[in-house]
DNA sequence: CCCTGATTCGC
DNA sequence: GCGAATCAGG
C-alpha cells in the first residue's frame, strides 16, 4: 500500500481527531502503526496541535546514545560544533490567540457510538454469548491483571468459569463484557415495587 | 502484558 | 519517502 492522496487525507483527519496510531492503521488496511506514525512525522504533524501552522520545535534531547545492535560508522562527521550560544530567550507571547481551533479534542475516551438505548444493548449481549464460546475459561486462580474477570456459570456448579478473554485497558472485562457491565446507566432507574 | 507515540536508520 | 525495529512511557 502507499499513501495516496485519500489514505493521507484520512490519516490527517484521524490523527486530528485524535484517533491512536493504530486505529488509524487499522481504518486504513495495509499499514502498521508505525507506518502511520512514521507517516504523520513525516507530515509534521506529530504534534496534534500542529493544525494551523504554529510549529513547537520542541528540541528534545531524549534518548541519543543508544545500544546500537552494531557499530554503525556511517554517520560521523565529528564536527565539533560550537556550541550554540543563541540564549533564545523565549519571546513571543501570543500575538493572537490562535484564531480558528478546531475544536476540543476529547484527549482519551474515543466515546462509544451511541447511548441512546437505556436497556442492555442486545447486541451487546449477543456480542457475549458469542465471545463466550472463545473464553478461555480461567479458574478463579489463572485470573490476572489482564484477562477478563466475568465469571460465566453458577459458582456452586463446576460448570463456573471466568472469560479470561485480554480485558479492555483499564477495565476487568473485556471489550465484549464491558459492554454489559458498564451500561450507560439509567436502564433499572426506578424500578418500584 | 497491553497500549501509546517518538526516533532512528537501512532500504 | 517509507516503515520495522527500537526506545520510552502509561
């Protein structure tokens, strides 16, 4: 795959949307992450910020002395460089206060589609039953901090495991069962006798 | 372990 | 220009 004018054009829109490397990767089919990060340094826009033009050449002067695997010779040209004795004061204020931002980004949380259905998504419950059948079926012992920890089956049975399936970051469940477990809330509001 | 972006460098 | 490998952090 290459990038074609549609594939940066989308990767631009991701990216300002805030959208990770990877799920950008994935929309686009064909690439890696890496390619996509490699893609939008090349681009300039690592910085999500970078939108109108206000380039942070943030010098960072991380890592540089690496293990390399071998002792590459290649680039070396030794020059002694004064230093650079531009104080660089940190001028410029802000002329203007960046006129036409794009918008919020939400930072994190990409928003599930739609709450607008209170009760348990049926698809969502479908989505289970059918992950289910590739649970690994962990006892309570194999559990650990990243495998999905809704337990299936009646406890006082030994037809009683937990999902195991790798949970969603931060979560104890998986995708499939975070999507019952955190309902948008509301759907047993007043439920009165 | 999973994931994130950042950087390097052979191609 | 490209992106795998690697680094660094969460």
């Amino acid at each position: 795959m290459s990038w074609t004018d549609e594939r940066v054009e989308l990767l631009k829109k991701m990216w300002g949307e805030g959208q990770s490397a990877s799920q950008i990767a994935k929309e686009l089919g064909g690439v890696t992450r890496n390619a996509v990060i490699g893609k939008v340094h090349r681009l300039g826009l690592s910085n999500r910020s970078g939108g109108g033009g206000t380039a942070k050449a943030e010098t960072k002067p991380k890592a540089e002395a690496k293990a390399k695997p071998a002792a590459k010779t290649t680039k070396k040209p030794s020059a002694p460089e004064a230093a650079k004795p531009v104080p660089e004061p940190k001028a410029e204020a802000r002329p203007a206060p960046t006129p036409a931002r794009k918008q919020i980004i939400p930072a994190g949380q990409p928003l599930p589609p739609q709450p607008s259905a209170n009760e348990i998504d049926p698809a969502a419950l479908a989505k289970v039953s059918e992950i289910e059948k590739k649970a690994k079926k962990l006892t309570l012992m194999e559990l650990t901090e990243r495998t999905c920890k809704w337990p299936v089956g009646d406890p006082a049975t030994e037809d009683f495991w937990f999902c195991g399936l790798p949970v969603q970051q931060g979560k104890p469940y998986c995708e499939a069962h975070v999507g019952v477990a955190f309902q948008p809330m509301s759907s047993r509001r007043d439920r009165r006798r």
